[in-house]
C-alpha cells in the first residue's frame, strides 16, 4: 500500500511527459496550418490546437479515451467499427490458442519429465525454440492456412445449422489460434518441466517408502509442487498468445481484431484508432495477466502454499 | 509411397537408436548429450523431406528442406542484405540503446527509493503489455528504414532491462554493505565494487530476455512498412509471391540470428559471472 503514492507519482509524470510531447510533436502541423491561413497563433492557440486536432501526430490522452468512449460504449458491440467486436476477435482466437498450446505444453513436458530419451532429444530444441523470433512465421501459416482451406472454427455450413448464422469471430480464427498456441507452448513446457522435477530427492524417497505407485507420486508430488511454476508460464503464455494473434492478424483476411484495426490505422493515418486498438490491446493482457494471476493466489491459498 | 514408408523406417530406427543411447550407460557423457538431440533434429528433418515427396505437397504449402537449403544457398546475398538491414541496423542498434538507456535509469533512480517503489510495478505492468502494438506509431513517426525499428526495438527491451537491472542492484545483502559500510567506502565505491558486480546474474538476464525481444521486434515493425529490404520485408512479400521456399530461408537466417545472439550474450555472461553458483558447475 506504501506503494500507492510513488506509483501515482510516477504515472502522473508518465502523463505530464505524454501532454508535453503530444503539444511539441503536434504543433509543426498547427503552425503549418496557421501560416498557409497568414494568421499568427498565440501559444494558447498553439496548445488547444495541438490537443484536439484530428490526425494528431501524438494524440493527448484525453483524445484517446475519448475515442475509446466512442468506440467501445458508444457504438453497437455487432458493429464493424466497435473496439468490444474487435477485441473479442482476438481474444477468442488467444484463448482458443492458449488452452490448446498449454494443453500440448503440459502433456509434453509430462513425457519429458518421464521419458529420458524424449528429455535429451526434445529439451535442448525447447530451449533453443526459445532464443528465436518463431513470430516470424505467422504471416507464412496464415496464408498456407488459407490455401489449405482452414480457416474457420467449425466450417460454414457446420456454424450455420447450429447457430442460424456463423458468428464473426470464427471467420478466420484457426491460424490466429494455430500461431497463439505456438507462442505459449515452449514457456509452458519449459515451466511445467521444471515444476514437475521441483519435488527434491528426500520427497521422492519417502514416496518410494510409502512404496506409492508411479501415478500416485504423480497426482500427489509432482502436480501439486509444480503448481506455482505452471503458474507462472501461464502468465507468461497467455501474454506470449495475445501477442501471437495480434501479429497474426496483421496477414490474416477478413482484417478484423486489434491487430487488424493498428493495421488499417496506420494505412489510413488514424492514429486515434491505433491508439484505442494499442490500449485496448493493453487492457486485454493486463486483465488476462490479472485473471491468472488472482487464480494463482487463489489456488495456491487453498493447496496450502505460500502465493 | 516408397518415400513415406522410407522415412517412417528412418524416424523409427533413429527413434530407437535414441532410446537406446538415453537408457546406455554412456548417457552421461558429453557426446551422447549432443549426439541425442543432433539425431532427433536431423530425424524431423529427413521425415519432414519423406513426407513432402511421397504424400506430394506442393511447394505452396510446404517445401521440402532440401529445396529450402537450395533456395539459401542461390540467393546468399538477398539474405546478407536482409540481415544488415534487421539485425544489424534495426535490432542491434536498438538494443543497445534501449539495454543502456534502461541501465543508465536504473542506476540513476537507485538513490530514491520513492523512484524505485513507483517505477518497478509501472515496469513490470510495462513488460506484460504487448508492446509490439507501437509498431505501427513509431513507424509512423520515424520513417520505414531501420529507425523505425530500432526505436520499436528500444520501446520493447526498455523495461524487461530496467527491472532486473533495479532488482539486481537490490541484490547485495545486508552483510556485505554493511562490511563496505565498515570499509569507509563512499556510495560510488559500493556500487562500483559490490553492487553492480553483484547484480550482473540479473543485468545478464534482462539481456538475455531482451535479445529475443530485439528481433521480433525489428521483425515485426517491418511488417508496418519498411524500404525494399529486411527480413520481416522479405517475409511478407514473399508468402504473397508464395514463394515459401525464400520464406523458410529467412526463417532459417532470423533462427540462426536469434540464437548466435544469445549464445553471445551467454557466452559473455559466462566470463562476467563465473563466481555465480549457477554457472560453476
């Protein structure tokens, strides 16, 4: 709590900076403006100007909450132009990611805590996976996706006869979600791994006293102890997919989510709208990086750890 | 069809050969320990070549590795060009700006601990965000060449960097500033000869983190606009030319990259920090 004051602190200099460099980057344009009109701005004018201009080179902040206003409780949530409808494109596509990527994370990095031979082949790769930008990819895997023809969640026909039309966020969800899941595989394998062998020796000893099956040791050593280490790669995970759809929806087509609308953005000069799509991005990871992490305390209060 | 049940055959004698070697008594040594990973690496390799040839995939969808190291080889010089112009210009330079920018702060606000209280949370929130999305601003702002990307890069390794440079610079315990306390050393002294040593595990660890980092982002900003070269360029104008073999060539380069240069910065780390438990082993 002692925290609380140092942090606004900091926040409201963050702020004071953003204001200073949103009048200084935007004021070439006003001045540019006044002079092709042959009138002479007054520095009040100047900084009115430079706050509420259309395409601002830095948008104030003021603007961009006022956009986000505009676009998220303002507009229908159906509506192309809503930042709730864009979001929610992406976040469908990171979490359908996400749970397979940290499914398949775990289940791997179960056979390479029991398998020795998939330890020394697979592990080095997992590590290494780490060091490369695998992000690299996504353009290529959404458009080979394409040409295959998988693309949507559920096909047309199988989305129209359950629910009369397709929803629009399972138009092109599949490599989105094919890259987040990517994303979050290797941290969680390489946290899960690592959880799994937390348990030292003398535990693992007395569950071979208590002459415990290999399952039981399992289910009530090794998963219980890896529980802050899965944590922790989820978190990791979670940011690592949202980044994942983001950038994958850079290629994708129909150009929808919030990476789609950075992108329309900056092809139109609407810096607003990039803007509102970069913060609403923010909002998305910090509220998912906060879920896991109330999970965390949550689950850990109850199993009896410290959180 | 000879292709598939080939490389089936291939993937199961490898497959059994590196059981075989991970439960021998020869599985502590240094070369079963490369030797293992070696034969699984080539193994996908040689299956995912079989079964391009024998199920017929097109080269569209995805070409075979030999036609990948084929394409590699032929266009060396779009490759160098491409690499100059992400890595060196856009990713190194970025961070080395951002990495020193983010250390010259941390060590700048360790004398307030009101600065540290304020700025670590507001940097660890930073770091979760996905910061690629100011790509497309500070494309914007900075042109399509490597500027551009160098300041993505920047944006994106600054606060990784500067919270484990500020918990690193915490690291010294009690006892040991207390015995500089009893040395008479002054707080440049202490920081010179025991702090800052004493958080280079940490320093080293934010650059690690940070040379992924790097190259994504100068990768990823060039999906935004670049001038005619760079990798993520590359990329992108290829798979609409659907020439995937040039694309996995980049891919391979960006790999390559992405590990030499960690492998440096941990190699670096090795000399800096061999008092460290971690690396006496």
């Amino acid at each position: 709590m002692r925290s609380i004051i140092p942090i606004l602190t900091v926040v409201a200099a963050l702020m004071a900076i953003w204001y200073a460099g949103a009048i200084w980057m935007n004021s070439k344009w006003a001045l540019d403006q006044a002079e092709r009109a042959g009138v002479e701005l007054s520095l009040s004018e100047i900084v009115t100007d430079t706050l509420a201009q259309e395409r601002p080179v830095l948008p104030a902040p003021h603007q961009v909450v006022t956009e986000l206003w505009q676009t998220t409780v303002e507009k229908n949530i159906t509506s192309k132009r809503s930042l709730v409808f864009h979001g929610w494109i992406t976040l469908s596509a990171t979490l359908l990611g996400f749970i397979f990527g940290t499914g398949l994370g775990v289940l791997l990095a179960v056979g390479i805590v029991y398998s020795r031979a998939m330890d020394m082949s697979v592990m080095p790769w997992a590590i290494a996976s780490q060091t490369i930008p695998i992000l690299a990819i996504a353009p290529m895997l959404v458009v080979v996706m394409n040409t295959i023809g998988a693309t949507d969640f559920l096909g047309k026909d199988t989305a129209e006869a359950l629910f009369g039309t397709q929803p629009a966020f399972m138009k092109g969800l599949l490599p989105k979600a094919v890259i987040a899941a990517y994303l979050s595989f290797f941290p969680v394998v390489v946290g899960m791994v690592k959880g799994l062998r937390a348990p030292d020796a003398m535990q693992l000893d007395l569950m071979r006293t208590y002459s415990a099956s290999g399952a039981a040791t399992f289910w009530k050593l090794r998963l219980p102890s890896s529980m802050p280490y899965f944590f922790t790669s989820l978190k990791i995970g979670i940011a690592a997919s949202l980044v994942g759809a983001i950038v994958a929806e850079l290629s994708a087509s129909p150009i929808r989510g919030l990476g789609g609308r950075m992108l329309t953005g900056s092809y139109y000069g609407q810096t607003l709208q990039i803007w509102a799509a970069l913060i609403g991005a923010a909002v998305l990871a910090a509220a998912l990086v906060g879920l896991i992490g109330a999970l965390q305390r949550g689950t850990l209060r109850r199993m009896g750890m410290k959180p | 069809m000879s292709w598939v049940i080939g490389s089936l055959a291939f993937w199961a004698v490898m497959t059994w050969i590196n059981f075989w070697l991970a439960n021998s008594p020869l599985r502590g040594t240094r070369l079963v320990k490369l030797f293992v990973p070696a034969v699984f690496g080539i193994t996908l390799l040689v299956v995912w070549e079989g079964l391009v040839r024998g199920l017929q995939v097109p080269n569209v969808i995805l070409p075979p590795p030999t036609a990948i190291a084929a394409r590699f080889a032929s266009s060396l010089d779009i490759l160098w060009v491409d690499f100059v112009q992400t890595f060196v210009k856009g990713a190194l330079s970025g961070y080395i700006i951002g990495c020193g920018a983010a250390f010259l702060t941390a060590v700048m606000i360790d004398r307030s601990p009101f600065l540290q209280r304020g700025l670590l949370p507001v940097g660890n929130f930073i770091a979760a965000l996905p910061i690629i999305g100011t790509a497309p601003i500070l494309v914007m702002w900075f042109g399509f060449d490597w500027h551009s990307k160098a300041a993505v890069v920047v944006v994106m390794v600054f606060f990784p960097m500067l919270v484990n440079t500020v918990q690193g610079l915490a690291a010294s315990d009690h006892m040991q500033r207390d015995l500089m306390r009893t040395y008479g050393a002054s707080y440049p002294q202490t920081l010179l000869k025991l702090r800052l040593p004493a958080a280079m595990p940490f320093i080293f660890n934010g650059l690690k983190i940070s040379t992924t980092l790097a190259l994504i982002g100068a990768i990823v900003a060039e999906f935004f606009g670049s001038p005619i070269r760079g990798m993520g360029f590359r990329i992108s104008t290829e798979v609409g030319r659907l020439s995937l073999d040039m694309v996995w060539a980049e891919i391979t380069v960006a790999a390559l990259a992405g590990s030499a240069f960690y492998g440096v910065v941990a190699m670096i780390e090795k000399g800096v920090t061999f008092w460290h438990p971690s690396q006496r082993s």
